[in-house]
C-alpha cells in the first residue's frame, strides 16, 4: 500500500508530507529529551544483546533512528552499541543504497555512482556507518551494502557487475550462506524488505516480472579514483506496487524464523537470514508463497 501511494502521489507532495512527519517526531523526541527520558548507550547495548545478538555474529542492520527515541549520541550510538556487541570477530552489515525511492526513477538520472561519496539515503544510522575509516561499501550502483568486520571485503568485494542486486554473490545472499542475521529497528519488511528479493534472484524463471525490461548501462566510480562501467537491471515499478511483505511475518513466525523484539522504543524484528531464504524457497516450491502472494497460490 506503501508503494502504490508513493505512485499515485506527485513527488512534490510526498516531500512536503515527509516533512510534515518528521517534523513531528522530532517534536515528540525534544520532549522526551526534555523529560530526561533519553537512551543511554549501556540501555542500547542491553537492548541489542537481548535480541539475541552474540560477539562473533554476522548482522545485516536496517533501522529508523527516529523510531528507536531520543539516544544520547545519536546515530554514533547505535552503531558503536552494535560493534561493541558483535565484537572484533562479528561482521556489522548495513544497506546503503543512494535511492530510497522506485529504483526505475534513480538509475534513469543516474550518471556515476560514487561510491566513496555518494550518500546513504537509508536512514542517518546507515549514513553514520558508511563514513567510518574501516567500512568497505559494495560497488553496486542500485543496492550497495557497507560492512565492518573482518570479512568485509568476502561480503563486499563481488558485488561490482552483478547484473543484478541479490544473486549469490551480493551481500544480502552472503549474509544467508554465512548463517547471519537481520535487524530490523523500527523499520518492517515492507520498507526494508532488501533481503526477500534473494529469493526471487535465485529462481532462474521466477514467475513474476520484478525486473524492468530494459538494462541500464553505469560508471561506478571506486575509492581510488577509478571509473568502470556496469550493467544492471532495476525493479519494475508495475511489479514493486503489488509488494506485501508484511505478510509474510506470521509465516516466518510459524516457522521460527524472525522473532520480534525492542530496541529502545522501536519494534525491532530478529531475522535468521539462512532460515528465511530456505524457507521462502520451500513455500515458493510448494506453495507459490512469494512476497507478492504471501498467502500462497
């Protein structure tokens, strides 16, 4: 419903909108500042260790700051209580696309994807991580991931080329293959549902058209200065509308897949990213279970 309101809504209209919303909950966040209600990073910490979060872990973050409350430090606190959990030997993983609207839109004005430069559109918490000193950010130019931990280049380094986002070597499969996990703070899978489409890239004749009918040529720009050039298909928009993700939640629930937990204030769904792509691939088999039909066909 997201989707085809965002649609059907001149762009011009969905910012003043935007606006509007965020807006309001800064208001609502100077007040519990002003309370004395703010999260310390000790209060973070135990929030994510409490989801199940282990040092050593794998973890691909997506997140609303706004959602989790008014954090002390912000954005810097967040992802510091998230390294500090997983610790020097886990990987921190976060979507850090320059686009947070239809893909079709981006790449059509698109003319280089920098990929030192170009900002994460995806939430002040994303932007923060991309900038560390030690984060290595995927070359893709519609969905790059950025990563800190001792496997950041495994995670990263193939994603350049892919003429699509989620094949089995893009960062949200790898995030599967390694047994990894997904937080989503304050955010759903119907506005974060990046690690779904692993399914679909995955089927070699998938039974919907989730793909644009036209490839799109790109220069990628890497850190060093480089400029190489890509193809890559995008999503299309006709197919993206029809998305329900959400409903998926009590499928991956019934199959204990995805537990539901808090951060702060913010609903924070704990997906186990292995069990979620089988499980996607064994009701599309059977059922026809897809995030277009979450009740099956």
């Amino acid at each position: 419903m997201r989707d085809l309101i965002r649609k059907l809504t001149p762009e011009l209209l969905l910012d003043i909108y935007r606006g509007f919303v965020k807006s309001k909950r800064n208001k609502e966040l100077e007040a519990i500042r002003v309370a004395g209600d703010a999260l310390s990073p000790e209060a973070i910490e135990n929030d994510i260790r409490n989801c199940g979060i282990n040092p050593g872990d794998t973890v691909l973050v997506h997140s609303s700051l706004s959602k989790i409350g008014f954090v002390e430090g912000g954005a810097k606190t967040i992802v510091d209580a998230l390294l500090n959990v997983v610790g020097s030997n886990g990987n921190l993983l976060m979507p850090t696309s320059p686009n947070a609207g239809f893909q079709l839109n981006y790449i059509q004005k698109l003319n280089v994807f920098d990929v030192a430069n170009d900002k994460s559109k995806l939430g002040a918490i994303s932007e923060y991580f991309r900038r560390l000193p030690n984060c290595q950010r995927s070359a893709h130019p519609t969905e790059p991931v950025s990563c800190v931990g001792p496997d950041a280049e495994y995670y990263t380094k193939d994603h350049f080329g892919e003429q699509t986002p989620y094949t089995s070597s893009s960062p949200f499969y790898r995030v599967s293959e390694r047994g990894g996990k997904i937080l989503y703070i304050g955010v759903t899978l119907d506005n974060a549902g990046t690690s779904l489409h692993t399914l679909e890239d995955a089927i070699a004749d998938f039974k919907y058209p989730v793909y644009f009918n036209e490839s799109f040529h790109v220069d990628v720009k890497f850190s060093d200065g480089e400029v190489r050039s890509m193809k890559t298909k995008v999503h299309n928009p006709e197919q993206s509308v029809k998305r329900k993700c959400d409903g998926l939640i009590p499928l991956f629930k019934d199959k204990g897949v995805l537990k539901e937990n808090k951060i702060g204030q913010a609903r924070t769904l704990v997906v186990d990213a292995k069990s979620m792509l089988d499980t996607m691939l064994d009701e599309y088999n059977t059922k026809g279970v897809t995030m277009y039909t979450p009740q099956g066909e």
